[in-house]
C-alpha cells in the first residue's frame, strides 16, 4: 500500500471528496496556487487506495493528450493510452490542475464524463468507455488569474461539486510548515505572522499572495541553516516580485520580523 502523503485538513474536504467519490461526482477545486491542492488529492487517492493520473493543463495541451494516440514502436502503428483512459481502464482518480489553461478541444471530451453518462468515446479506436463506479474526475482552476479568455465556462463549471481553497488559517499553516520543513516551531510562528502581514498587501504590490508553499520552501532553507533574512530573500522577495520598489517593501517587512 502507498503511504499516505502528509495532509492538514482546514474543513471538510476530506469528508466532501469521499461523498464526491462514493457518490460518481466530479470534483473542481478552486484556490490560488500552493496552497494544498495538488497535495489534497494525492493525500485521498492514497487514503481511498486509488491509482492517481495527474496531468498540469498547459496551453498546448489537447484531448488527443490525454485520450491517447496512435504512435509508431518498433515499425508498428500502436495505440498508446493518454492519462484520462488510463485512469478511466483502471478506476483511478484522474486529476487536471490548471484545467482552464488546456485548449477547447479538451472540455468537449470531458463534457460526457461529468454528467450521468461517465463515458469517453474514443474514435480513434472504436470504442466507448464507461468509467467504473471507482474513477472520479478532479479538476482545479486558479480563479485568480482570471481573465475573460481564461475562466472556466458556467456550462463547464456547472458539471462539477466545488470546493474553495485558500490559504490556511496561522495555526493550521504553523503545523504544516513545521511538520514539512523540520525548522523549530517557535521559529516556525514568526514565518506564519510574516505571511499574515504579507499576505495584506496583496492587491496593493503583489499579484499573487505568498503561498504555503513558498512558506515551506523558506523554513527549509531556515532549517538548513541559512540567515533567515537570506532565506526570506531567496524564497520569499525573489519569486514574488520582479520589481526593486515592491522588493524593498518587501524587505522591510520582513527585517521587521527577525
Ligand atoms: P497547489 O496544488 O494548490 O498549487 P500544493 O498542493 O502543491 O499546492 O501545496 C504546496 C505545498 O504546501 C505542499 O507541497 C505542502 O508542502 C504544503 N501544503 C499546503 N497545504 C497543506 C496542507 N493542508 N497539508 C499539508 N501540506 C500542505
């Protein structure tokens, strides 16, 4: 059995997936970037004991990516499955992050397997599959790069339970970064009341919140020995903003901090 990957619940979205899963629903998980999505459905398929098929949507991405091709092995034509049949053959969760980033192509194929059909028909070979009661669609969107060529279309998004992520409340944030990193908790609580106050300048200097993520990458370094002030640099200022005014900002608060 896969051990099951690390997982702090903010609600009851363990609870919820479960239902969702049980019941043949599929799943869209809203939220800024890292603040636990991906990390959420790869601590339930292993708790629901679920191969897991992930697929990161990029703008080139196309059905034929995920369906499967025909492709030339050893002077012969052989169909080679993508991650969606695969999932769909073998009853596990397939898992789309970033669904609104793939081409158009892509939702028509998903269309009659989020309603009552479960199905995917695959012309290429002549076949119709029909998902078994095990398999779940999970997709996840960033409503916060949203443009209006980029949100997910209401007949799309209407297919599908939701769930909102964000960022978790401090004390919850404090386990996971503590438990992730290794780095001491008291050390840990200075980060989480770090991000609180960064997280306030959000729509004011920053384009996107600093993540859990970013918190876990910076207590590593911290926990590696590194100043925090370097760390802090490194993790935080650097991937969060191009701009020296915005960075110098940043800076202060965080020399206010440690
Ligand atoms: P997303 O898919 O939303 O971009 P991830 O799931 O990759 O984000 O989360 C980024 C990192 O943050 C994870 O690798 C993990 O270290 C940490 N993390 C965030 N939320 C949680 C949580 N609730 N429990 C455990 N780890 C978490």
């Amino acid at each position: 059995m896969t051990p099951i990957p690390f997982y702090v619940p903010v609600g009851n979205e363990c609870e919820l997936f479960e239902t969702a899963w049980q019941r043949r629903l599929p799943l869209l998980l809203k939220g800024p970037t890292g603040c636990g999505k991906t990390r959420f459905v790869t601590h339930m398929a292993a708790r629901l004991q679920r191969p897991l098929f992930t697929v990161s949507c990029h703008d080139d991405l196309t059905a034929a990516d995920l369906t499967g091709r025909f492709l030339i092995k050893g002077g012969e034509t052989v169909w080679v499955d993508g991650p969606l049949t695969r999932a769909i053959r073998e009853g596990g969760i397939c898992y789309l992050d970033e669904i609104v980033e793939a081409r158009k192509d892509v939702t028509v194929v998903l269309h009659p397997l989020t309603d009552d059909r479960r199905m995917l028909p695959l012309e290429r070979t002549n076949e119709i599959l029909h998902a078994p009661d095990t398999f779940m669609l999970v997709v996840s969107y960033n409503p916060g790069y949203q443009n209006i060529l980029k949100s997910l279309k209401p007949s799309t998004r209407q297919r599908f339970v939701a769930l909102s992520f964000n960022f978790p409340p401090p004390e919850i944030e404090l386990e996971i970064i503590a438990s992730e990193s290794g780095l001491a908790r008291d050390r840990c609580t200075a980060l989480v009341n770090l991000a609180t106050r960064l997280r306030l300048l959000k729509d004011v200097d920053l384009e996107e919140s600093v993540s859990t993520r970013l918190l876990v990458y910076c207590a590593t370094l911290m926990a590696a020995g590194l100043d925090p002030y370097q760390a802090a640099q490194a993790a935080l200022v650097e991937p969060l903003s191009d701009e020296t005014e915005v960075q110098q900002g940043l800076l202060e608060l965080i020399h206010a901090t440690f």
